[in-house]
C-alpha cells in the first residue's frame, strides 16, 4: 500500500476500530506523520531564525511578523497532532486485530520500555492470510485479477461465389429429311457444321472455399521445481496464484524452509498478451528472475513462457510453462 492510499485509508476509517489493517499502512501512516513534523520543524526554525535576525537589527516589525508565522505554524501543528489521535488509536487496534488479538493489548503501551517493545513486535508481524474473528483479510482483494477479455479473432475472408454462367438458348436439331424430300429441303447437320446451341461441353469447378484457422488453446501451468514438491504443476484459472508458507497458499512451502515467506510472491495469467505476471508481495527474502534480478515488491512484472523465478533461494525454483 502507498503513502497517499495509507493516509486516505486512515481517515476515511477516522473513528473505526473495527476490522483489520495492513502492516503496510500502519507504517505508512506512521512515516507521513514524521514528515510532517520534520517539515514543520523546518519551516519553525527558518522563520524563527529570520524573525530573531531582523530584530537584532532593529527592524522590529518585519521580524514580529516572521516571528508570528511561526507561531502559527506551530499552532496548526498541535491541533493536527490533537486531530490524529482518534485514528491513530484506531489504526493501532485494527493492526492488533490483523495479527488476531485483541484492540485492548494497546493498553501495553502504558508500560514503559517492554509494553512499547512488545507493541513494536506486533506491529512487524505480518498479518494472518486467513479470516479471523475480526473479519477477512485486507490483503485478499490485493492481488484479484481481472483477466482483459482478448479481441475476437478475425473471420478468414470467404471467396466470393463463382459468376453465374449465362444461359444460352436451346436449339432443337432440325428433323431428318423423309426420302421422298428432294435434296436440300432438310436432313442432320454435317458434322463440320458449327454447333448453334445447347450448353457448354464442362461447366467451370468452384474454387473451394478455405476451412477456418483453428486456434490453439493455452492452458497456463505453474511448476514448482523444488524438491519438496516433487514437481508438482498447477494450472492457472484466472485468479492469482500465491506461493510461500502460509497454509492458504496453492504452492506451500514447509515451515523453515530457507528464503520462503508467508506469502511470498503471486502468478497471474494475461490470456489477451500471453504472458505470465508476477508479483513480489514485499517478502523478506525477495523473488528473483532466473538471472539473478530481484522483482521490487508490489510490482507487476511480465514473463514469457518458458522462463523461470525464484524464491529467496535458487533451490526454491519455479517454471511458468503453457500446456
């Protein structure tokens, strides 16, 4: 999760301590408030500094007046610092909730040195993949993949039919002169006489019309080469595919095993270009191409067919194939 998304997800849920939060937008939160003070900080003492300056050198009114913004400043900075408590309170419960404990463990934090480290633990751990008694997990919907729907192949152009063959009038042969006839009067054609009608000798054969390409099917495969998993594929059907430790997970790693996290990285399938799409989703150990390139987290990286990552460690190896 970003630093704007954070920050918006944070107060739109301003008084909410139902529901879980993500690891990623407690610390993000907590990263945009130490801006915060860091800019106002700065802005105090550079104000400050030219308000003291200007009336050490007696020009009382110009310094007042950098003096005052200064002041001001700092007032706006305690009434955001008064304004964020409610959702801090309420971020760091839903945070608890994530890990599946309770809201009210916050109150570790009245207890000086070991209350904060423990609330510090908790709030690095990563949350539970599965649904808790505190409702589903933020990161279900986080790697949903809608498939783009490929265009409709073009129709193979059809030969146009055949010109009709123009009807020619039919001729009756004439009746063979009786042999009382005098000569001249009728009788059969000669046989070098030209024909004057019927219909051609061979009608013209009809250019046959060409059958429709069939196109091949491409059934996505993810194979796990690790020896664990014996080497072990799974198809791809249109929903993201995640790899790592946690028992949700449709390639499972064992429990210790080297460079794997939680949930480590996801495969999706993107029929209309063909390619695989990993992403890393921000594992300790990292996800790498078969090059040795590491894949930067919450990132959409696309992969041919054929090629290979791995997790944290080269004996965690994974083949994108198509069938």
């Amino acid at each position: 999760m970003g630093l704007r998304q954070a920050v918006s997800s944070v107060f739109r849920k301003y008084g909410v301590f139902k529901g879980r939060a993500r690891r990623s937008e407690y610390w993000m939160f907590f990263l945009f408030n130490i801006l915060v003070g860091i800019a106002v900080t700065i802005g105090v003492s550079v104000l400050g500094g030219v308000g003291i300056s200007r009336y050490s050198n007696d020009s009382y009114y110009s310094g007042g007046g950098a003096l005052g913004a200064a002041g001001i400043l700092w007032i706006l900075y305690l009434l955001y610092g008064v304004a964020i408590i409610i959702p801090s309170f309420a971020l760091a419960c839903r945070r608890l909730h994530d890990i599946g404990r309770s809201g009210a463990y916050i109150l570790f934090g009245l207890i000086p040195v070991v209350g904060w480290i423990f609330l510090l633990i908790w709030s690095l751990q990563d949350g539970d993949p599965n649904p808790n008694q505190y409702g589903p997990s933020p990161k279900a919907n986080a790697y949903a993949y809608t498939p783009p729907t490929p265009a409709p192949a073009a129709s193979p152009a059809v030969p146009a039919a055949p010109a009709a063959i123009p009807e020619r009038p039919y001729a009756a042969p004439e009746e063979p002169a009786r042999e009382d006839e005098p000569d001249g009067y009728g009788g059969w054609p000669d046989a070098d006489e030209p024909d004057t009608g019927g219909w051609p000798e061979q009608m013209p054969e009809t250019a046959p019309v060409a059958a429709a390409p069939v196109r091949k099917t491409m059934t996505p495969v993810v194979r796990s080469l690790a020896e664990q998993h014996g080497n072990r594929k799974v198809r791809l059907d249109g929903e993201a595919l995640v790899l790592g430790r946690a028992s949700g997970c449709k390639i499972a790693y064992k429990d210790g095993t080297p460079g794997v996290s939680g949930r480590h990285c996801a495969i999706l399938w993107d029929p209309g270009r063909e390619r695989f799409l990993v992403k890393d989703m921000s594992s300790t150990y990292g996800t790498y191409m078969e090059n040795g390139r590491r894949l930067e987290p919450e990132k959409l990286y696309s992969l041919r067919p054929g090629e290979s990552i791995y997790l944290g460690e080269k004996a965690n190896k994974v083949r994108l194939e198509v069938e």
